[in-house]
C-alpha cells in the first residue's frame, strides 16, 4: 500500500461503485436495485481481482461470443457441462433474465464493465487489491524508491500470482530467495504440493551457499512411514480430546495444527491441567463466537418480525432462544422471564403473548436494561437508528464482561470478539458517510451487515517459539516442529470445498492461468507435506462425521494409507466430556420405567430417543414433560407430518393387496385436492391455507414421480399402509407403525415418509446404529421397521428406504445402506435383534439417564431449555 499511488478500497464501498458502473453499462437494468445487485457484485469483484493478479488481457479474456459452439471452437475444449446452467443461475439475482441467451448477454458486455469501472476508480486514486498491485507492476515499480533502493529476502513462498512473479523478476538482482520443500513432492507429478514451486526455484534460485536438505521425507515418503500414527474418530469432539491428551508438559517444540478452526475451544479446554501456556497463532472465525451468534439471533429476530394494527409483533420462539444466549441469561431477570414461560402460573407471566408471536410493548423493560437494548433495536426508528442502538449493545455486553471475575482464554476471545464487530460496524457507518452511500431498508442493511461481518478473522498471535503452539494451518509455514499434531484432515476440510462463485467458467481459468480449485488444494497440500519434513513425532486425526454430514478421508490421508500407513480406529469416548449443569432423577425412576414399559411398551421413537439421549427419554416418556405450548411454530412442522400421513393413508387404503399401475396411481393423484380440503376444511386461518398449501405441494411431487416410469417404485403390491407391527421380544412389547410397504419386482421395500430435510441412511456396522450420534437417528428408525417386519414375517429381501417429499425426484434414492451397498435386512435380523436386547436391558437398569454425549442432539430438542448445558 505503501508504494502505490492507489488507496485501496474496502469491499463494500468497491461494490457499490461497481453498480453504478454496472448500471451505466446495462441500460436495460437502470431501475436495479443494489439489494437485487450485491450477491453478482461480489462475485464480478473476485473475477476482477483475479484478472488483475494474473495480469490477463481482459480484452481477450471478455471475448464476444454469439453462441456455445463459439466456446468450444475457440479453445479446442469441450464445455463444461454445467456451464450454461451455472451462468443462467446467476442471473436469477437480476430479477428476470435479460433475454432467452442471458448470461451470453452479460458475458458480451463484461469487458466494457471491468474496462469503465477500472477507470472510474483509477481517476478516484482507488484501487480494489489487484488493481492496486497491476497498477504498480505496469507503471509505478521502475520509478520507485522504496523499491529500488533496498535489498529483499523472499522465504517460504509456494503459490504466487503473475503479478507478484513480475515483482520477483525485477527484482531478481537485488534479492535472495530461500525456498522451502522436498525433493518427494517437487519432483513427482502426483504431488500437487511442488507444481508451482518447480518452476519458481528454477526461476529464482537460492543463494549458492545457502544448504539446506531436502530429502527428509524419502521416496514414497519412506523416511518419515514410522513417525506417522494415523487416527479416525466418530465425531469432532473425540479428536479434538485425543489431540489435546496427547500434549506432555515437559516435551518441548509440541504444535496442534486446527485447519478448521471452529475446534480451538474444546482444544484448550481439554488439555492437561499441567500445561499452564499456549501459544495460540490463526485467524479465528468471528463466526465461531458468542458475539457473532447473538447479533445473527438478533438479525434472524428482526427479519421475522410481524405487523398488525400498528403492534409490532416478534416470533416467540425466536425471542426465547435469543434471551438464553449465553451473554443475556446470565442475568437473574432473563431466567424469571423465561420461568414464565416453561412454568406459568396463571396470569402472573409478564409477557403478553399473542398467538405464536409476543407483542413487544408487552414485554416489561422496567429495570432491565439489557432487555430494553435488546428491543430498542427490534424497535428501531430506520437504519441509522438500528445501528447506533447495535453499538449501544455491543459496548454494553463489552462492561459487562470485562467486569466478570472469570479470566479464561475463551472469555479474552469473547471480548476482542465484541471489539471487532463494534469496529467493523463503525467503520462500516464511516464507509457509508464517506461514499455517500443511503440505505433505507434495515432488512437489506442485515444482509448486507451480515456479509462484512462474517469475514471478519480475530488475529490471534503468539510467541512461535516457546510453549505449546495451537496454530492453523497456513500459520504453521515455515516453522518445524518435535511433535505435530495435526486435526481434521478430512475431505470436507483439508482440502474441502475451494470452490469461489465465478463468472469465468474453469476452462476459461485454466487457460489464463486464473486461481481454480486445484491451484487452491495445492496450497494446503505445501502446508500438509512441509510439516511432516522434520518432525518426529506426527499424529494425523480426522472424524468420520463433521457437524452432523459423514465425511471421507482427506486424500492426503489416503495417499498415506496406500503407502502402507494403516489408519486406527477409535470408538471409545475419548476423556471428559463437557461439563453438564446438573439435573437430579428421581429416586423411584427405575420403577416408573418398569410400569412404562408394562403399560405401553417401545415404540420406535422411544428406543431412538434412549440410544441418542436417555435423559430426553426420561423427561418424555417416563416424566411425560411436553413442550409444544412453548414452540408452536414447531408443532407445525409435526402437524404437517401428521398430514401427509393421514393422507397417504385415505389416498392408498382401499387399495391394499392391490398391484397399483401407472394408471391407478393417475386416479389416486386426481384425489388429492378433495383428500387434502376433507383434512383441512377451515380456510379462514392463515395458519390452514399454509398447511393445507404445502400438504398439495408435497403429495403432487411424489405422485408426479411415480407416475414417471422412468422414476417410478411402480409397479407394485400395496402389502400395507401405515401399518402397525407388534413384537414381543423377552417381556417387551415393540410397536412401529410403517408408512408404506410395497413388493415390486426387486423385493419388499419399507418406506418411510419425511418432510423434514434430506439426510443419507447409511451405517457402516450394525452397532453404528446404537451409539449416540445424531446422524444415526433416521438410520436407526428405518433399521427397526426393517427388523420388526422381517422378525414377524420371516421374510428376506427386505429393503428400507426414506422418502424426503420436500426433494424427491426418483426412487431408491435414499436406500438404506450398509457401507454404502443397499442392504437386505433379513440378513441383519439376528445382529440387530442382539443389540436391541442389549440396549432394552441398560434401558431397564438405568437410574442415572445421562445426558447425550453428541451435544449435536440438543440443537433442535425441545428439553434444551430445561437442561442446559452449562456454556452450551
């Protein structure tokens, strides 16, 4: 920045900007609004900066086009497949698309684009990042003294752009490069860790009598096989404890490597009590903090907000978890407001409630100042209102900690958190000053707020070399270590999705030479093999399930494992788990247990509920604690399924033990409207017509797919609709009522309707199913419609699948699999039947019924506001 006669610009202020270029140069779009344009702007921004970091000729980048063969001549390359699909995707963001060949129309006038809006800020002395860099290549680095008058030393670099190799170049006479790397990845092509660096030490070569070894890691990485452990876990948590129980005190040059930096707080709060400094060096994700939570709570509040005769009113529910953040419950009268709603008594509660929603002018402020904040800026009087009463909060909540007696790490991470957001916010304010730039709409003001501030990154440094080092991954360049520990390195992280919304197609990039996803894995894959080097101590972790998605290995973990580096498997609990706010059972709970099961037996459900959190199980079945007075907006989401059910069940019943065709499934869809009217006949309520919309909606969807030939479970034998399995296993009634089974000509197939979202059915060994773990819960569901239906009919191919109506576009999509093969349950029969008695028998025995160990369970429970997680 220094050396350029160019300011750079921020992010938001260069988009603006580029709308009005945008709009000078698409006439026919001069009525669009910025809200409509912002999400294109970002992306034309990112494109821009590329070229110029490439130094490409956007004359010849931007060419005009008339149609797609034109492409495909042009390069000799076939399209891209989704290429078309990809650009008439993005336009949708205009409203409508300009004409039948729309992204043909915006790609035609790029050029003139990026050629004005390059203009128009040069003429400002403004510059967007490789604007500011291009600039300084093509006419300011000859003339420059800070430049030409010194001596530079150029480490550790792997990846470089074409604008930075121009720098290097001139000054080529005047430096020292020192590269770093080994022999093993710079020569082979399979290794995408030396690609670029080849070529740049053949360039640039090390002083001559700079040595340095570059062998370390051997051929086929023989050198370093033995110094290697490799370990898969069940989830995040348990390899988070693993990496943080294997630190020693008195060990020296230990580092824990986060590339997914969402783990630092159960890193630090799982080490041994023995190691009393950490050295903590990354950029931390504001997203990952209490502070950027509640504003997001606060924005999501606002965004769903009601108005009705001039009363202004807000989701209940909503309201209810943003007063349990963890920064507003702390306060005695946060927790009396919330008794009121899990206990009322009478009329005693202070909040008004209307519907599912709670009229603000009810809620009693009166000394309650966080509360009174909270609402002013639900409250507020347009957007620069809404955002002066945000710092006001921020600065609040920023007294309140720092007068705290607790002082740990997490907390100082909590406070420069909230500095941040209020600096960003500032700046922001500024920004809108300086440019002149009006917003009117507080929604869109969200949007756009939310998009600055989830970039934000908390600078965390430490000393490199002292202590235990906690550091990310392109942090850990250029340091070596004793012992290295590195996380996460699994598909979806290391390398995980490099993927940058673009305008420019990857053949395009390729050709120029743009940054792409590859060029991207790269750079972590440096990262990975530089820290193997030297270390002698090297432990690789990944878990087999991140957030609540399965994940495979990293490749870099593969190309280990098919070097003859075997991969350990740990199911056991790994250490303590998170402290838990203590909830007392009852002394009689074993009793109540064995009346439950005398009286009522197991029901799917409640087999499920036990094996993911036997103390959910205890509150609803055997306490019978409810909650859908407090979430409302839930219950319609159960209601809803609920629907679907009954209308199934009326549409299909009178053709049970039937062969359905084509043609009858055409009569029974012709039904529907009359079905879903007898179900919902009031259509006076809101409330109906939007159920009674989506039942239509989701019932039209499946019947269109089956009555596909191409996409169809038909035809087949209607054996039962919501049909109710009984077993007797020992002294235990099981009960399951399954939504649909059908025989066709590849067996008899369990089906089972969800309205919710999609989620894979797969496990890997019949005891996945039994273990806490939220990704397991629909797997075990269908698993035990399998087993019932086999144990009572004795009956082989049998096969389970969910049906997600929301997303369903074929059949067998969402089979359910035993280690990703499509599994005939009669051969898991026995296996399965063993491990229910198992489960049934801890079930009988338990008088503790511990809370989850996969916190990832209590996200959507109804229970979270009774037992909650002390910081959960």
């Amino acid at each position: 920045d220094d050396n350029s006669s160019l300011t750079k610009i921020e992010d938001v202020a260069a988009i603006f900007k580029l709308f009005d270029s945008f709009k000078n140069i698409y006439p026919n779009k001069a009525n669009l609004k910025i809200e409509d344009f912002y999400f294109l702007g970002e992306i034309l921004l990112i494109d821009f900066n590329d070229i110029d970091n490439a130094l490409v000729d956007a004359s010849k980048l931007f060419i005009n086009i008339k149609d797609e063969n034109e492409i495909k001549n042009l390069f000799n390359l076939d399209l891209e497949p989704d290429f078309k699909d990809y650009f008439d995707k993005l336009i949708k963001y205009f409203n409508k698309s300009f004409s039948e060949n729309s992204y043909l129309d915006i790609w035609n006038k790029l050029h003139d684009l990026y050629k004005q809006y390059r203009e128009s800020l040069i003429k400002d002395n403004l510059a967007y990042e490789g604007l500011q860099i291009r600039h300084f290549v093509e006419n300011e680095i000859e003339n420059s003294k800070n430049i030409n008058e010194k001596i530079f030393y150029f480490i550790g670099f792997n990846f470089i752009t074409q604008a930075e190799y121009a720098i290097f170049n001139k000054l080529k006479d005047k430096a020292n490069f020192i590269w770093e790397y080994d022999d093993e990845y710079l020569t082979n092509n399979l290794y995408s860790a030396g690609k670029q660096l080849s070529w740049l030490i053949k360039d640039f070569p090390m002083p001559a009598d700079f040595n340095v070894k570059t062998n370390n890691l051997g051929d086929e990485l023989k050198n370093v096989k033995d110094k290697i452990k490799i370990c898969s876990f069940t989830n995040e948590v348990e390899m988070a404890k693993y990496a943080a129980q294997h630190i020693k005190n008195l060990e020296q040059y230990q580092a824990i490597i986060l590339p997914d930096d969402s783990l630092l707080p159960v890193v630090l709060t799982s080490l041994p009590d023995d190691i009393k400094s950490v050295n903590i060096t990354m950029n931390y994700s504001i997203k990952n903090t209490n502070a950027y939570t509640l504003i997001m709570q606060i924005f999501d509040l606002y965004n769903d907000i009601r108005k009705n005769n001039n009363k202004i009113l807000i989701s209940k529910q909503k309201w209810l978890e943003l007063i349990y953040h963890p920064f507003i419950y702390e306060n005695n009268y946060v927790k009396d407001i919330i008794n009121n709603y899990l206990y009322p008594t009478g009329g005693n509660s202070n909040i008004q409630e209307i519907s599912d929603f709670i009229e603000i002018n009810n809620i009693n402020t009166a000394d309650k100042p966080l509360i009174d904040k909270l609402l002013s800026i639900i409250n507020a009087n347009g957007t620069i209102d809404f955002m002066n009463h945000l710092l006001e909060l921020l600065s609040y909540l920023e007294e309140n900690l720092k007068t705290t007696t607790e002082k740990s790490s997490m907390l100082k991470l909590e406070l420069e958190a909230i500095r941040q957001l209020y600096t960003k916010l500032q700046e922001t304010n500024v920004l809108f000053d300086q440019y002149k730039i009006v917003i009117t709409d507080i929604k869109f003001l969200i949007s756009l707020i939310t998009e600055i501030l989830r970039e934000i990154k908390i600078k965390l440094e430490g000393e490199p070399l002292e202590a235990l080092q906690v550091m990310g991954l392109m942090e850990s360049r250029l340091l070596d270590f004793q012992k290295v520990i590195i996380l996460s390195l699994n598909n979806k992280i290391v390398p995980g999705d490099k993927y940058i919304p673009t305008f420019i197609s990857y053949h395009f990039r390729k050709h120029f030479n743009l940054p792409t996803q590859d060029w991207r894995e790269g750079i972590d894959a440096f990262h990975i093999y530089r820290l193997l080097q030297r270390s002698e101590n090297i432990h690789l972790l990944s878990s087999r399930f991140i957030a609540d998605e399965e994940c495979d290995y990293s490749p870099y973990l593969l190309q280990l494992k098919y070097r003859g580096i075997d991969i350990k498997n740990f199911t056991d609990k790994i250490g303590k788990s998170s402290q838990i706010t203590e909830h007392k059972i009852k002394t009689d709970a074993q009793n109540k247990v064995n009346d439950y099961l005398n009286k009522n037996g197991l029901s799917r459900n409640a087999i499920s509920t036990y094996i993911q959190c036997p103390r959910k199980f205890y509150f609803k079945y055997i306490e019978n604690l409810t909650d859908t007075d407090l979430f409302p907006e839930e219950a319609i989401e159960r209601e809803l399924g609920t629907l679907i059910h009954q209308a199934l069940n009326n549409l299909f019943k009178k053709y049970t033990k039937v062969n359905v065709d084509i043609g009858i499934l055409q009569k029974i869809k012709n039904d529907i409207d009359k079905e879903c009217n007898a179900l919902l006949p009031n259509k006076d309520s809101i409330k109906v017509l939007l159920l009674k919309h989506q039942l239509k909606s989701m019932l039209n969807k499946f019947f269109d797919v089956e009555i596909n030939t191409q996409t169809s479970h038909f035809p087949a034998e209607i054996l039962g609709i919501e049909q109710k399995l009984i077993l007797q296993l020992n002294d235990v009634k099981l009960e399951g009522t399954i939504d649909l089974i059908i025989k066709n000509d590849k067996g008899i197939y369990i089906i089972d309707f969800k309205t919710g979202s999609e989620k894979a059915v797969t496990y890997t060994e019949a005891e996945d199913l039994f273990k806490q773990n939220s990704k397991m819960e629909y797997v075990f569901q269908l698993a035990f419609y399998c087993y019932l239906y086999c144990a009572i009919n004795n009956s082989n191919n049998v096969f389970g699948e969910n049906i997600y109506l929301k997303s369903y576009n074929k059949a067998y999509k969402n089979e359910l699999k035993k280690d990703k093969n499509v599994v005939d349950f009669y051969d898991e029969k026995n296996e399965f039947e063993d491990l229910l008695t198992i489960t049934i028998d801890k079930l009988k025995n338990d008088g503790e019924f511990e809370l989850t160990e996969d916190q990832k369970n209590c996200i959507y429970c109804d229970y979270q506001l009774i037992c909650k997680r002390a910081g959960g």
